[in-house]
C-alpha cells in the first residue's frame, strides 16, 4: 500500500501545512465557509481581467451592455460548476485529484492528472509574467527603470520564489494572504473605478455599437475560461470544511468571491478600451495601467494587484502540488510545488522574451485549458452526483488490493467518456495555432467548444455501463452526515 509521505497537518494551529493526499479526519475539520469568499476574490485579482474586458469591446466588437451580460454570465456559469465540485471536498476531506482515483481508477487517474498537471504549468507561466510585468511598470513610474532581459530574469525569480513560498506553507498562509489581499484590493478598486466614472467620455462608451450573439456568446466562454480551470482544485479548499458544512453557502461564497472582483474588473477593461483600444493587444498587458491612471492611483494598484498575481500563482502551485502526488512523485507536497515553480520560471522568460503576441497566446491557452479541463469535469461531475461513499483508505491504496483498481488499475468507463469528450472538444476548438475541423460550426464560431465536451463526457459516463466496484460499499461506511458515532478502522466518507 502506497501512501503519501507526510501524514498530518496542522492549518488551524499554525502556519506550516505538512498534510498532503490523504483525507483530512474530522478532529482537523475547523474550516469555516465563509473563508472560501476571499479565497476566490484573490483567485481573481489580476490585471489581466482589464485586458480580456477591453478585448471585448476591440476583438468581439460587443457594447457596454454587452460586456456587462458578460461580466456577470461568466462568473455565474463558471464559479458555480467550481462550487458544485468543490462539495466534493468537504464530503471527502481529499484534494480534487486524489478523490478523482475513485473515478477514474488509480492508474487511470494519472491521464487526467497529467493533462491536467501540465495545463497548469501555462496558467502558472501566464500569472508570473503578468506579475513580472507588474513589477517592471512599477519600477519603470517610480524611478525609471527601463525592461532589459537580465531585470526581466531578476523580476521572474522573485516573484517565483515569493508564489513558492506561499503555496510551499499551505492553507493557512493562503486563507490569511487572502482575507488581506481581498481588503486592500476592494479599497483601492473603488478608488479606481471613481476615477474612470470622474475622468471617462461616457457619450463615446455608450455609443459602441451592440455586437453580434455569436461574439457575446464566445466573450461568456473566454471570461468563464478561467473561472473552469479552477474546478479541479476546487476539492482543495473545502477539504477542511466539516461534513455538515452548507453546499449552498459553499457555492454561494465561491461564486460571490469570483464575481465581486470579476465583474467591475471586466467592465473598467471595456471602459479604458474606449479611449485605449490599444490595450486589448499590447505585449505587455499591464504598462497601460500607468498610461491611463495618475502615479498617485496607479503604483499602490499595481502593488496589491501584484499581490493578487502571487495568490493565484500560490494557489494554483497548491493544487499542482497535490496533482503531482497524484502522479507519483514521492515528495512531500510543498516539495512537488518547486518542479512548478521551476517550470513556470523557464517558459516565463520564453514568453517575456521570445513570443511576439502575450494577449494571442493567453486566449489561446485558456481556450485550450477549458476543454483540456471540461472532459474531466463531465465524468466527475456526473459520478459526484451518483456516488454514495468515497474509501478512505482505497483514495490511498495504489496497490491492486485498493477498493479502486478496477480492471487493471483504470476505471474504463470514465476513461473512455473523458477520451471520447477530450477529442470531440478539439474538433470543435480554434486557437492562433490549431483549428479543429469542426471548428466552423456554430459551437466552434460560439466558442463552446468546452461546453461540448462537458455534455459529451456527462452523457456518455452516465449511459455506459457501470463497474461494479466502483458502487460497491466498503465495511465501516460513515453515512453522509456525522452521526457522533465512531468510525471503523477503514473509513468511507460519503459524497
């Protein structure tokens, strides 16, 4: 029997989380659920939501009102599939990946794991350069200093290792990074948006003309992108929730976390994008900031905003680090975290340095990421709505004797749903580089290409026929809400 190297944790009695894969007992349960609110605030501030909400009025060509559907359409759809698995975690007391073992079998894990382990590696990439940036402008406003490759090297590893650290500490650190970041940024985006509603030619932004439906559908798939790349870690953040924890406050703290920051960030986009259509295409996705804000506003934005980047560099490096025990990478969590931070610090100089289009390779990559991410989202999902009981002690056995070997380690019927969902996604995908040949029809020029292989995964893993294992009960099976009873020695959690 295989388990993961560090066995207890301690996030409510101090800073260091040692804990890694293996379910989190009742006793270490203190989570609350209002602390999921600042967590998904600062899973979402990031300058880059200005440019995507600029990159609707300029690329898809949508009006103000438009945007707005979309502000608040995207968040909604997106942060609400991520608060439905999040359930997952505090039902199972496991991160997303490992509870995911059930589902596809323990050597079928490891294919979802890996796409999954790997698209993270761009979404890290993509937050360290944003955040490398933010520090260049910001030392470029204060004192001058110009962009040269050696300072871009500098600015990347110090905000690497800053994402490192973080993550390396655990949830604690997180939740309390979180609670300030989401305090700080609320402040100073008010400020921001005063100055916009004081400084802005509204007769010009309420004169774009309305966009076609097809756009204004293809900008709710490009905004929700990001909120879907997060539904796999969603498992990680609710894991120290108690079994009697509200679903409904925990899909409610996610989504309101999201939106609070998704929705005014969208819509100051679209609105500098009026004056400043330029930003919707600039390299740098952030220099803009100085250009259109006074210094006084600007530099302290920019810092907690750069602060916001870390958060979500450190909370996504988290959950990579679990996902990569989930591969097999016998290290403690915190040490996994460091094969991310290396990556991210190598394919963000490539990016800084040798890509010619940083706003065409993100849409690329977040087009991508969905439908990479949506074909595990169909399969578990519709399992999560099923299953009675997750093992706790199977989640850890990777030996043939776990409860979740199946038929040779895989679970074929998701495997072969996620499969067929995963190709069926690319068929309909277009990116700057890769076109699927079903890409011209109305779900490909809709971008809904995600979408499809949700449905698709869904559908075909609820009709193929069951593994029997899989459903079947194990000794000392806890029921779905803590009766105060004790458990026996090999505890099933119920979902």
């Amino acid at each position: 029997m295989s388990h993961a190297s560090e066995t207890e944790g301690a996030p409510s009695g101090g800073t260091l989380e040692s804990r890694g894969l293996e379910p989190v007992p009742d006793v270490e349960r203190t989570g609350r659920v209002r602390e999921l609110f600042p967590t998904w605030v600062a899973a979402n501030i990031s300058v880059l939501l200005l440019t995507m909400g600029a990159g609707l009025i300029v690329f898809n060509g949508l009006n103000f009102w438009q945007v707005l559907l979309v502000a608040v359409a995207a968040p909604v759809l997106s942060y609400g599939i991520v608060g439905l698995i999040s359930i997952a975690g505090k039902r199972g007391g496991a991160p997303g990946m490992a509870l995911s073992r059930a589902v596809f079998g323990q050597r079928g894990n490891l294919f979802p794991g890996a796409l999954i382990w790997v698209a993270r590696w761009g979404w890290e990439t993509i937050n360290a350069v944003t955040g490398a940036y933010a520090v260049l402008t910001v030392l470029d406003l204060l004192f001058g200093v110009r962009s040269h490759t050696f300072l871009i090297v500098v600015t990347l590893l110090v905000f690497v290792s800053c994402t490192f650290l973080v993550s390396g500490l655990g949830i604690t650190a997180l939740r309390v990074c979180s609670t300030w970041s989401t305090y700080l940024f609320g402040a100073f985006s008010v400020l921001v948006l005063g100055y916009l509603v004081a400084n802005t030619d509204w007769s010009a932004v309420f004169a774009e003309p309305a966009g076609s439906t097809a756009m204004l559908v293809a900008g709710i798939g490009t905004i929700a992108a990001g909120g879907i790349s997060w539904v796999p870690s969603g498992p990680d953040f609710t894991r120290y929730l108690p079994r009697t924890a509200s679903s409904k406050a925990v899909v409610g703290s996610t989504v309101g976390g999201a939106g609070i920051v998704v929705l005014p960030m969208v819509l100051m986009g679209a609105v500098m994008a009026v004056s400043t259509p330029d930003l919707a295409s600039a390299q740098d996705p952030v220099s803009f900031i100085g250009e259109l804000l006074p210094m006084w506003i600007s530099v302290p934005y920019l810092v907690i905003a750069l602060i916001g980047m870390l958060l979500i560099n450190s909370m996504s490096m988290y959950s990579a680090g679990f996902t990569a025990q989930t591969l097999g990478i016998k290290v403690p969590r915190a040490a996994a975290v460091s094969v991310n931070a290396v990556i991210s610090l190598v394919l963000g100089f490539l990016l800084m340095v040798v890509a010619t289009s940083f706003i065409g390779s993100f849409i690329s990559f977040l087009t991508l990421l969905a439908v990479a991410f949506s074909a595990w989202i169909g399969v578990f999902g519709v399992d999560m709505l099923r299953r009675r009981s997750y093992d706790a002690e199977a989640l850890m056995d990777t030996s043939r004797s776990s409860a979740y070997w199946y038929r040779g380690g895989f679970a074929w019927r998701a495997m072969t749903a996620w499969g067929v969902a995963l190709a069926t996604g690319l068929l309909f995908t277009r990116v700057d580089w890769f076109a699927g040949p079903l890409a011209s029809s109305w779900i490909g020029r809709n971008g809904l290409g995600w979408a499809a292989t949700t449905v698709v995964a869904g559908v075909l893993y609820a009709v193929l026929p069951r593994e029997r294992a899989a459903e079947t009960a194990e000794p000392g099976a806890v029921a779905a809400e803590p009766t105060g009873k004790p458990t026996g020695t090999r505890e099933t959690v119920s979902i």
